[in-house]
C-alpha cells in the first residue's frame, strides 16, 4: 500500500510543477514523468495490458507535444489572467474537490472490488465463464473484442474520425490553391 | 484515501486548464485531468493481494476449461481495465488533434496566449 | 526535419528491426500474453517515427508516403468491419466469435485458440499503427525546416 502513496505523492507534485512553471518545455517533461508513474502505478495495480499501452502512448505524446512547443519562438508565457477571474475559479475548484470526497464516503473500501464479489454481475461472469466462452486466455483481451466488441468498433470509428481531422487541419496543399488566384 | 489523491490530481489539471492564458498549458491540463480519470477507474477494480487477469497453466482447474477456484476468488476486476484500454488510446487522437489546432493558430496570430487571439479581429 | 550523426543512424537501423518484431508480437499473442492489438499497434508506429526522427522526414516518406499510410489505415478498418459481418453471415448476430464456436476450436493456452480474436487483433493493430504514424507524418510536414511564423498572408495586411 504505500508504494501506492509514494507513486500518487510523485504524480501530485510533477502535476504542480507542470502546472505553475513558466517554461513549456519543462511542463512537456513534467507530463512525462505524470506517465511514468501512471504506468508504474497500473502495474503495482495488477494491469499489466494497460501498463504497456500506457507507456507506448505516453512516449508518442511527449514527441507531438515537444513537436509543437520547442519549434516555436514563445516558449515563455507571460502569467495568469486577472485577478477576480483567478479567485472564482479556484473557489469553484475548491468546492468540486470537496463534493467528490464526500461523495467518495460512499464508495466501497480500497482493494475491494464490489462487482466482482456478488455473483451474477457482469464482472464475475467473464472471470468465471471468459476461457471456456470464448477460449482466449487473457481476458481482457477476452472482454473488448468479444463480449463487449461493439466498444472496440465505436472506439476505432472515434480514431479515425480525430486522425482524419488532424490530417485535414495540418494540410498545407488548400492554402496554396487560396493564395495563387490572388 | 487513494480516492481522494486522485481527485486532487483531477482538481490540479482543471485548475490548469481553466485558469491559464497560454494554449499549451491548456492542452497540458487536459492530459493531466485523463491520467486522473483513467488512474481512478483502476483503482476501483483493484482487489487486495490480487492477481492479474491472464490465466496461465496453473491457473486451470481439473477439466481442460474450467479455471480453479482459487483464480475466481483472487483475480482483480477485468471490466474497467478493458474499458481504459480504449480511452488511452482515445486521449492519443484527440491530443493530436488539440496540439494541430494550436499550431495552425499560432501561424494565422502568431501567438499562443488566448487574450490576445480574442481581441484581434483577424 | 533533419536527421542525425551516423552514430545515431547506425544504431537506429538495427534497433528499428527488433522494435517492429515486438510490436508484432505484442499484437499476435494477445489473447495469450498482456498486450493486444492498440499496445501492438502503438509499438509498430513508433519504431517508424524512430527512423524520422533519426534518419529525417524524406527518407521514411519515399518508403511509406502518406497515401499509402492512408489507404493501410482504412484497411485495418475495413478488415475489422469484416470480421464482424463474417460473424453475421456465418452465425446469426453481429460480432459472433464464429470461428470459435462453429469451426476451429482449438486448445486453450495454444496459439491457435480464441477463434477471432487474433484476427481482430492483427486488424486493430494494423489500423492504429498506420493513423499514429500518419499523425505525426502530417505534424513533422508542416512546417518544413525554420520555425513556423504567421504565414505570409498575414505579414502583407
């Protein structure tokens, strides 16, 4: 339990510092090492599917992020915005955190799992029957392209649609076909 | 109390992307608030002294498919995993869609800071 | 984007090999082991952002162009959309694991086993790999070599 201490404790303070550094840079760095201890904390977690892709996708996000900030002149910015907005804002903030922890109350203890205890839940179903169902091993390799295939089919559509986007956005070929008649 | 620190990392990257003027910091506290959400959701699977949901060969019960009891019993909740498989890989496509945007920004204004985007009438 | 010194290519033309032959791994023996198709597919992308980044921009682009990226990518979503109406046409609903409960058993723990499961991990994983990679094909091609400014357009008003 207290590696799960140590880890969060890391991740809270990389988290600040990303947040109130001025230099964008040292920001990009801080939200590698927020990854880093994610990853850490999924495999102390017992994830270790999620713990893989967390770290792959982590290091191709640290490349777009440095690929927009340090081939720019601005990498220092210049502060917050006025005052008054600062201080709602952080109150509105400070009420939220304090709602979710009393909402927390009601959740069951850390380290059980609710859902998969009660028989006849979703969960306890694909530990129990998974291998002979469906016959694959992992099973939650098991859960997203079997039981629940119809997420991974919505979840491919969602990709395609963003990569589309930022394909389209990044194009340079439409702005010389504006500039030339001119 | 693990809860509760995870909340305060969301709260950290809500601060960041509602408060700050430049638009990378924005983008970078929405990647913060995601790790959050995605931590938190683990979390609530997470079994005491569990064992992670693969089966291997000792794992197997007397018949060829059936699993041994002790694997039921023991293994953490496989459900919240599959679902922040997707959104990992979801919070990577819409990262590059924030960052593209940005850039095509700062090359029509010239600048990152959001106040200033507001006021020109371009 | 340029490349580097030719210590660094030297090194990344071997190690791009061994990073390509894990990401196909991870993606072939996912219903056996961690991984699956997105880790499997995220993997592939990023052995060949190594060779841009190492080898610079034009050098990876005569040998996989950005149609070609392209049209990859939506084979990986056609062949998944397959699966599924395979499933239809072979069993009765939508995503049925048809291969599993009709045809081709298999042996629990073997390679074979899972009946579509692979399947569907070979097409995610060739699908996500080839639009990551397209992503940051499109970002390094932006801007090509200075610094981005406002464009042109705008220092003429």
């Amino acid at each position: 339990m207290t590696i799960f201490y140590i880890l969060l404790a890391f991740m809270i303070i990389a988290a600040i510092i990303a947040v109130e550094t001025t230099d964008l840079l040292s920001s990009v760095i801080c939200i590698g090492a927020i990854g880093f201890g994610a990853s850490l904390m999924f495999l102390f977690l017992r994830a270790p599917d999620i713990a893989i892709t967390q770290i792959v996708v982590e290091v191709l996000g640290l490349i777009i992020l440095i690929r927009a900030t340090i081939a720019r002149d601005l990498t220092f910015i210049s502060g917050d915005r006025e005052f008054f907005g600062v201080v709602v804002s952080v109150v509105i903030v400070f009420v939220i955190f304090l709602a979710g922890v009393h909402v927390f109350e009601t959740l069951p203890d850390f380290g059980t799992p609710a859902f998969a205890q009660t028989p006849g839940t979703a969960s306890r179903t694909y530990i129990e029957k998974g291998l002979e169902n469906t016959g694959a091993a992992n099973i939650v390799a098991s859960v997203i392209l079997d039981y629940r295939a119809y997420d991974t089919l919505g979840e491919a559509t969602v990709l395609f649609t963003s990569i589309i986007g930022a394909t389209v956005i990044l194009r340079d070929r439409a702005r010389k076909l504006l500039e030339d008649p001119e | 109390m693990p809860y509760a620190l995870c909340l305060l990392l969301f709260m950290i990257g809500l601060y960041c992307a509602v408060v700050k003027k430049n638009m990378v910091k924005i983008v970078i506290g929405i990647m913060v608030m995601e790790y959050a959400v995605n931590l938190f959701l683990i979390m609530l699977g997470y079994r005491m002294g569990g064992v992670a949901p693969v089966v291997d060969r000792s794992h197997l019960g007397p018949a060829a498919e059936n699993l041994a009891a002790g694997f039921i019993s023991s293994s953490v909740d496989p459900l919240p995993q599959a679902l922040v498989l997707t959104a990992i890989v979801i919070s990577l496509g819409s990262l590059a869609l924030m960052i593209s945007i940005c850039i095509r920004i700062y090359q029509r204004y010239g600048t990152f800071d959001i106040t200033e985007i507001r006021r020109l009438r371009g | 984007m340029k490349g580097m010194t030719v210590i660094v290519k030297t090194i990344a033309s071997w190690v791009k090999v061994l990073i390509f032959l894990f990401g196909i791994y991870i993606i072939l023996f996912g219903h056996l082991t961690p991984g699956g198709g997105f880790a499997g597919g995220v993997i592939l992308a990023s052995s060949y952002v190594l060779l841009m980044l190492s080898f610079g921009r034009e050098f990876v682009e005569e040998n996989l162009p950005l149609p070609l990226a392209s049209k990859l990518d939506c084979v990986g979503a056609f062949l998944f959309g397959l699966i599924a109406v395979l499933g239809l046409v072979f069993g009765g609903t939508f995503f049925l694991n048809f291969l599993y409960q009709k045809y081709l058993p298999g042996q629990p723990l073997h390679l074979i086993s899972a009946g579509t499961i692979p399947l569907s991990n070979i097409a995610i994983g060739l699908k996500v790999g080839a639009s990551l990679f397209l992503v940051i094909l499109s970002l390094s091609v932006c801007c090509k070599g200075r610094p981005c400014g406002p464009s042109t357009r705008e220092r003429q008003e």
